[in-house]
C-alpha cells in the first residue's frame, strides 16, 4: 500500500491565482480530511469527508473548497490565494467516520508558499 | 469553545533524562485521545491512542500516556529518552459521537546527546 499520498510537495503562488492540492489513499478509508500547519497553532481542520460524496467544514474552512467524488481521492481547491494561506498542508485518511475509532494516517504534506 | 491545550511549547533534555508532557481537553463527553509525533522534515506518525479500558497505554518506542478523566487530562511519559525522540509532539481528540479531530498546538522536544 502507498498510503496517503499528497502531490505537490512544494508549491509557490502568487496572491490571486488557484491551484489544488491533490490527495489519494489506497486504504479504503471512509474518512479523509485536510489541516493547514502553522507554527505554534498546531493543525487546524480545514475540511473533511465522511465518505463519497459527503463533505463538511473543520475549523479553517474559508478560502478553500472541497469534493469527494471517489473514496479514494479527496482534492483541496484554493481558488484565490491569498498570503495568509501560506502553510504546511496535511491530507489525512481513516477507517471510521464516526468517534475516531481507528487513527488518521498522513500524508507526506505540501508546504505552500503565497506571495 | 472546545480546545486541547499542550502548555510546555519547548522542552529540552539531555539524554537517559524522564519525559512527561501535558495535554489538557476541554470537551465534556466521552473522547477518543491520541498522541503524534512528527520528525524533522517527516509526516506524523501514531504514538499511542485511547479509546476505552485502561487508562494507562502503552505506544511504541517506549512511550505511554495515563488518561485522568476527573482532570481531562492524557499526559504523555517515557522514562528515559534517547536523542532519537527529538521531535515535536501533538496530542489529539476527538468526541466519541463526533466527527472532528482536534489537536493541540505541539510540543517541540529536543534532546540533547
């Protein structure tokens, strides 16, 4: 198994354009989320997904979007970057959708950079 | 509003030194807990998790956590740590019924050889 896996790893963007930020597990997770990195505030909930088609709001969800279309893949979508988006971005999968009876698994991360 | 606070934000050790580090949750239903690290430059990885049973669990790498109920509390230990365990450390909850995973903000452990 790949695991999580999260593609770019870097990425640069300049205040105003879009981009997205892909995440694949091969685990048949029900669960997939994605958290946003920043130095001494831990990581924050942007936004996840219950299964297939089912997505809601974390913590940090504004300037970002999501879909679920397969349970594999679960894309975040900046549509106008702003410099405070500039962040480590973690894409995470587990079994259970409900009480977090298994733990999330990772991915590698993309460090995102908004000038 | 819900939050899970790691009040040791640095913490330096020499090597063979005992290590506890806090973690303190303000939800008041039943919760899920779990203990990351992350080492430099790497993705996180599971410590130790827990659901139910004993309160004290034991992760890998020599580490654990004992779960205080009354004090809302799950405080990580090892012994003695090894300059290996330099790493930053998140403690994170989720309610049993719920859908949303909480983490504290980290604590950056260095260990000295």
């Amino acid at each position: 198994n790949a695991g999580v896996t999260q593609t770019p790893k870097f990425q640069v963007l300049k205040t105003g354009q879009s981009m997205t930020l892909q995440c694949a597990q091969d685990m048949n997770h029900e669960y997939m989320s994605w958290y946003r990195q920043d130095p001494g505030m831990g990581l924050r909930l942007i936004h996840y997904s219950v299964g297939a088609g089912i997505t809601d709001q974390g913590e940090v969800p504004n300037g970002y979007n999501v879909s679920r279309s397969t349970t594999e893949d679960f894309p975040l979508r900046l549509l106008s970057a702003a410099p405070s988006q500039t962040s480590v971005y973690f894409c995470a999968s587990s079994y259970s959708r409900l009480g977090g009876s298994y733990e999330q698994y990772f991915g590698p991360g993309t460090r995102l950079t908004v000038t | 509003a819900q939050s899970v606070s790691q009040h040791n934000h640095h913490v330096i050790l020499s090597e063979a030194a005992s290590l506890e580090l806090g973690c303190n949750y303000s939800y008041g239903g039943t919760v899920n807990l779990f203990w990351y690290v992350q080492y430099p430059g790497q993705h996180l990885q599971l410590l130790l998790k827990y659901f139910s049973g004993d309160p004290l669990v034991k992760g890998i790498k020599g580490f654990e956590a004992e779960f205080i109920k009354s004090k809302f509390s799950f405080n990580l230990r090892k012994p003695s740590v090894q300059w290996s365990d330099t790493a930053e450390y998140f403690c994170a909850v989720i309610l049993n019924t719920g859908n949303q995973f909480y983490f504290g903000t980290g604590t950056s452990l260095t260990v000295i050889p």
